[in-house]
C-alpha cells in the first residue's frame, strides 16, 4: 500500500514539533517540505520524517541549527566522526558540570572558598595561585619576599608542587593548633611557641623579619578570605588571637 504524505499537523502530532518551527525550518532551507501545494500546504514523506526527527536530536545535544545544516549534508561516516568529538566535548562538560555541582555543594556546607577546585580547569588562576599572585603585589618590595621568590625560581615544576602542598598542609596543621590553643594567654609560652613553629614554615623559604611578620597577621586580619579560610577551624576568632600572639612575638624580639 502506498504510503501517503504527512501534513503539518502530522509532523506536529508526531514529533511535538510547533507549526511555526516547521514554518521556519522551511524559510532557512534547513528542513524543506517534499511536496508544495498550490494551496500552500506543506507535505512530507516519511523520509523526510526521519530527517526532521534527526535534525530534532542534533538540536536537543547541542548542536547549533548552521551546525545542523552542515552535519545532514555529510555522509554516514562523516557524521559519525563529528558526533564522535561532539561526544568527547559533552564529556568534558559533564565533567566540568559535576565539578560545580560539587563544589556548589560544598561552599553550601561550608567549605571555605580558598578550597574549593572550581578553578581547577578553567583559564581562571587557581585561588591558590591567586592569592600568590596577590602576594606578589603586596609584598614585591620587600627582601624578604624577593628572597621568597628567587629560591621558588630555583626549583623544578615537580618540587614546587611538592613545596606547596606540604607548605599547605603545614600550615593547616598550625593553625589547628593555634585554634586549640585560644584557651591560652597570648604572650604565654606555649601560644609563642606555636609561633615559632608557623615562622618556621615561612623560613623554608625566606628571611622572615619582623616586618614580613606584621604585613602577614594584618593580611589575616584585614582580609575576609584568609580571614574566613582560617577562621575554620574555631568557633572563635583565631585571626584575631593569631593577631594579637604576632604583635607580642615581634615586640619580644625586638
């Protein structure tokens, strides 16, 4: 039995495409009716059913309607490759994608913005790596920053990476103790102590003089990411004590 031509209303009946789409489809000479009737009603067959059903999924993963235009005018194979790589793109994005629903999360939960890895493949430094740069303005002109920054220089991509992870988890790792510690007179010896120990892993790296000392707790202090980032780990103000311990450190040792 022969088949017979679907109408307008067919094609909308069947795909849920709108009439005004059809309409448009046809004017881009995307998607052209098999069959003109001198009344102006648009017919199709039903290959040309399988083409409007194609051009839909194109749209619906991704593709722009130029994009579409170009693919259905490809042989089988060659449309295969291009749905290959666009495959691959979706992917990274799916990846992208569950990276910032995680980290969406996590800020929610709590987590303190200098941690999150939302930057982690972005042309966007890393906050990290932000926050160094930042550094680099703020304390440039100093000695002891220059040393800082000539004996980074000195090591391997591989050795700076190692640096400043352990760097980081160093420093984590004292400012916990500082946070447990808040219990404590400032000045007592136990609380300089700890002191020493955060000074300890500025010096891997550079000449930590009283005036590097000052400029780093008011950066603390005065800036609500580090201020926040540090913060986590007390109910309490510990940037504040953090503060107050350098102020005593720096007028001992003078």
């Amino acid at each position: 039995m022969k088949r017979r031509l679907l109408a307008v209303k067919d094609m909308v009946q069947i795909t849920g495409i709108t009439p005004r789409t059809l309409h448009y489809y046809d004017r881009i000479d995307l998607f052209k009716p098999t069959q003109l009737a001198e009344n102006g009603y648009r017919y199709y067959d039903y290959s040309s059913l399988e083409k409007l059903q194609t051009i839909l999924f194109l749209k619906e993963i991704g593709f722009s309607l130029k994009e579409i235009a170009d693919i259905v005018k490809l042989a089988k194979h060659e449309q295969k490759q291009v749905l290959e790589k666009h495959s691959q793109t979706l992917q990274l994005q799916q990846q992208k994608l569950a990276m910032m629903i995680t980290s969406l999360q996590e800020y929610i939960a709590g987590t303190d913005i200098y941690n999150l890895q939302i930057f982690k493949e972005s042309s966007v430094l890393p906050l990290q790596q932000q926050y160094a740069q930042e550094a680099s303005y703020l304390y440039s002109e100093t000695e002891s920053y220059q040393q800082f920054t000539s004996n980074i220089n000195k090591l391997t991509a591989e050795q700076r990476a190692t640096y400043f992870a352990e760097f980081e988890q160093s420093m984590e790792s004292i400012f916990r103790k500082i946070a447990n510690a808040m219990n404590q007179a400032p000045d007592s010896e136990e609380v300089q102590q700890l002191i020493v120990e955060w000074k300890s892993y500025l010096k891997q790296f550079m000449v930590c003089d009283a005036e590097l000392l000052v400029c780093i707790a008011k950066t603390y202090k005065y800036d609500t990411r580090f201020k926040n980032y540090i913060n986590q780990y007390s109910e309490e103000d510990v940037v504040e004590f953090i503060y107050t311990v350098v102020m005593h450190y720096v007028e001992r040792e003078v």
